[in-house]
C-alpha cells in the first residue's frame, strides 16, 4: 500500500485535462509494482497474468502514439482529438483510442477499493471480497464482455482473496490495522478517481464511447 501512496495520480488542473505522460507513466507502474504484490500475496498468476498482459498492451499502445509526436499528444484528449481527424469513420474503434477505452477499466479497480472502503461486505461472509469484486465488475467490464467472459469472470469470483488477505497484500505482506490500511485506500483514491471519472467524461463528450462486447 506504501507503494500506492508513493506514487499517486497527479491533481488535474482547472481545465481537468489529463496529460498523458505521467498518466502513463503511473498507470505502468500500478499494474508492475502493485499487481507484482497482489499477485505474490494473494491472487495467483495463472488469474493475473492474462488481465496484466491486456492492460500493458493498452499501455503499451497509446505510448507508442504519444512517443510519435510528445508535443502533439500532450494530453489524452489531444489523441482522441488527432486520432478522430486521422480516421474518420473507422474511429473510435480505432488505435490508441480504442487502446484508452480499454484502459478505463481502472474504473474497475476504483469502484471496487470504493466499495471496500464504504464498507459493503457479505454480512454472511464478511471476510469475503466477492460482493466487492461483482458490484465493480458490473458497473465496469460486463457491458463489454460476452457471454464467454461473463463466465470466466464468474470462476475468477472463486479465486479471489479473504478480505483480510487483500489488504495485507496491500500493506506489502505486513499486518496492519484494517482502519490505517483503508485510510490509505482512502487517500489514494482522490487523485485516482478524479483521473478516471476526467477520462470518462472526455470520452462522453466527444462520443468516443463503444458499447460492443468481446
Ligand atoms: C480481485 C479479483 C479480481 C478479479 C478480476 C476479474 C476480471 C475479469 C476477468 C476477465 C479476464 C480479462 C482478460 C482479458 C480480456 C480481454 O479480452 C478484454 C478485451 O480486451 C480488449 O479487446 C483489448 O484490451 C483491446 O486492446 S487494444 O489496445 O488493441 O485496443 C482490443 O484488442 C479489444 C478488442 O478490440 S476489437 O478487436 O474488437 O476491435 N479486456 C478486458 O476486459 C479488460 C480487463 C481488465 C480487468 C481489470 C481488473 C483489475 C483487477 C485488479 C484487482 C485488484
């Protein structure tokens, strides 16, 4: 959780645009350093790897059009803006676009730390983080996923820690008071909920949303 801290979203400034540098830059390292914890403490990698992989693809991506042209793609908004230009009809479903589309599914990530920190449990299985994991799950990726999907995600459900088990991994393996870890959770959210509901907003209003599933 330390390393969560140490490396927090930058505040936006008044015109709420995010810049696509140190977002990058921040999204690569919390999935390395934070799923690299998550996955030695409690969710194995045969359940991270395949999630891991697709979002450092999505990375990957929209670095490489913002490594073209920095100045040009200071921003994210400027990508979308270029990117609509440069393909017409194809876009949104097109390039580093379709990439950030994508990579909004760290909303995933803030509905289910917000969940946790509200409290909502399973007052039968308190220690359990399923209610959690499914409130995130179908405010974020199930529109998007098909059928298949939709059931793997059901049997990745089965794979996922105690509560207790989370937020030690969260605490890097160290016992911790659950009040002093959900603080942070709590302080790490601000930036990054801000950050995300910016880029859910940009993608509303230049209409660069895709309701399709995969
Ligand atoms: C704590 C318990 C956690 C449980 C988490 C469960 C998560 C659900 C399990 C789902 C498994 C995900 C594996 C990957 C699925 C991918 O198929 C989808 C769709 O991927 C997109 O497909 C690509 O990302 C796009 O890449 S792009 O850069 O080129 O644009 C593109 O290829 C697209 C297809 O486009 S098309 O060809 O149609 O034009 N990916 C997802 O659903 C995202 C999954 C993110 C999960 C985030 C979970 C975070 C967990 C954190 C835990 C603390």
């Amino acid at each position: 959780m330390a390393l969560l801290l140490e490396h927090q979203f930058r505040p936006l400034p008044a015109d709420r645009q995010v810049e696509t540098r140190p977002f990058l830059e921040y999204a690569i390292m919390l999935v390395e350093v934070v799923s690299f914890d998550i996955m030695q403490y409690c969710l194995g990698p045969t359940i991270f790897a395949p999630i891991k992989s697709d979002i450092l693809a999505n990375i990957t991506k929209v670095k490489a059009v913002y490594d073209t042209n920095p100045g040009r793609f200071r921003t994210l908004q400027q990508i979308l803006e270029v990117e609509k230009e440069m393909y017409g009809t194809q876009w949104p479903k097109v390039g580093a676009t379709l990439a950030l589309m994508w990579l909004k599914s760290l909303r995933f990530i803030q509905v289910f730390l917000q969940s946790l920190l509200d409290g909502e449990k399973d007052e039968n299985n308190p220690n359990l983080i399923r209610v959690n994991v499914t409130k995130a799950y179908e405010l974020t990726l199930k529109r998007y996923h098909s059928w298949w999907l939709q059931q793997l995600f059901r049997a990745a459900l089965f794979a996922a820690p105690y509560r207790s088990d989370f937020l030690k991994a969260l605490s890097k393996g160290r016992e911790v008071k659950e009040e002093e870890c959900l603080e942070k959770v709590k302080k790490f959210l601000i930036n990054f909920s801000v950050t995300v509901d910016a880029i859910y907003e940009m993608y509303n209003k230049m209409n660069a949303e895709i309701d399709y599933r995969v």
